[in-house]
C-alpha cells in the first residue's frame, strides 16, 4: 500500500468516526428530551385535575340563596287570649343560621300564616290573599327580621266567604311558612264573651228587694189606715 492510499484510507476512518459520533450525541439528546417533555406533560394534566377537583360553592350557594337547612322560622301573637270582635297581630319572625351572608326570598308571594286546631287548618291566610310579591333580602350571619299580618279572627273558607262571625272558644295555634320552611306551632286560645258584671246583677237583686220592701210597708199603711 503506498503512502496516497494509506492517507486515503486514513482520512476514510476518520470521517465515518465523526459521523458516527454525530448520530450518537444526536440519539442521547433526543432520549434525554423525551423524559423531560413527559415530565411537562404529566405535570399539566395533574394541574388540569386539580383545577377540575377543587372544591367550590354548590346549589344555593352558588347563587347567593341561603340553604334551606340554614333558615329558621318562629311564629309569634300580641297576646296569648283573644275574645270575638278581637284583631290579632301574627309575627312571621325569619333568621338566617348560616355562618356566611346570604339572600332569603321573604316576599309575600311566599310568606303564609296558617291557623289550626287539633291539626287540622281552620285559617290560612293563602285562602284571602291575592298574588304577592317577591322580595329577595340580604341577610348577615345570625341576623333575623320580622313580618307581620292583622287578623280580625273571622273564619273563612278556602274561596275567602265568611263561615261565622268568629272562631269558637278553644285553644288554637298559628303556623307560619315562608318558602320551603315551616315554624314549630305558636299556642293561643278564644275565649267567650264575658258576660254581666256580677256586681251589676247584685245591685238589681238589691234593688229588688228594696222595692219589695217598700211595697210592704205601703201594704201595712194601708191597713192601718183602713
């Protein structure tokens, strides 16, 4: 071999060992890159799920509305006894239990005031009312409101006409409703009309029994005199 063709064959080696050197390094970066880029990728789509899985406000809550289990209702009167020919005052008393601000609907459309005796309705005030109005209202944590409605104890039927001049004597309660939420039942109780004074019947008795005197004596005077 000369020294031309040994050069040759020289150079040969040379530059197949640069190529193969390229295609070496060539191949590692791409197997290095491979891992990092589904490092990123496995890393976004946990992101991704965590963004899906976060916990956040749910029915009601989400629009503002207090959650029904978080209302409370008390119903209330001006006085615990009530005669016919009485009006009654009825308190629909509302309070938010929740530990959040929040809207309760307390509108008329949804208010109701219910009179019952032995569990039986024998009032309601749906029975009278025309369509009321709606009327959504902030409430703070703990925070409670009051509406109230005049009664003039006449009973009705459910089309509004009169049954009788007044409810009987007896014990009865009042009921109040707003929405979905209904109070514990509020005990009151009619009495009769109160009769005569007994002083007053007394002082005619007396009276009587003067003039039956006086006529006694006249009768005596008489028979004196004859």
């Amino acid at each position: 071999m000369t020294v031309l063709g040994l050069a040759v064959l020289i150079l040969a080696l040379f530059i197949v060992g640069i190529v193969l050197l390229v295609q070496a390094l060539s191949g590692s970066g791409e197997q290095t890159a491979k891992p990092a880029d589904q490092q990123e990728a496995a890393a976004g789509k946990a992101e991704e799920e965590q963004q899906e899985q976060a916990p956040g406000p749910e029915g009601d809550e989400a629009s503002g509305t207090c959650p029904v289990d978080q209302v409370t209702l008390a119903a209330g009167m001006d006085k615990k006894e009530y005669k016919p020919g009485d009006k009654a005052t009825m308190t629909l008393n509302v309070k938010n239990e929740h530990s959040a601000a929040c809207q309760i609907e307390v509108g008329s459309a949804s208010q109701q005031f219910i009179i019952q005796q032995d569990d039986k309705t024998v009032w309601d005030s749906a029975w009278c009312s025309s369509d009321g109005q709606d009327e959504q209202r902030v409430f703070a944590p703990g925070t409670a409101k009051n509406t109230t409605l005049s009664w003039s104890l006449v009973p009705t039927d459910k089309n509004c006409n009169k049954t009788a001049d007044s409810f009987e004597p007896g014990e009865y309660q009042l009921v109040v409703k707003l929405g979905e939420v209904t109070s514990p039942p509020h005990p009151f109780t009619v009495i009769d009309e109160p009769e005569k004074d007994s002083d007053e019947d007394g002082k005619d008795d007396k009276a009587d029994k003067k003039d039956g005197k006086a006529s006694k004596k006249d009768s005596k005077a008489d028979s004196k005199d004859s």
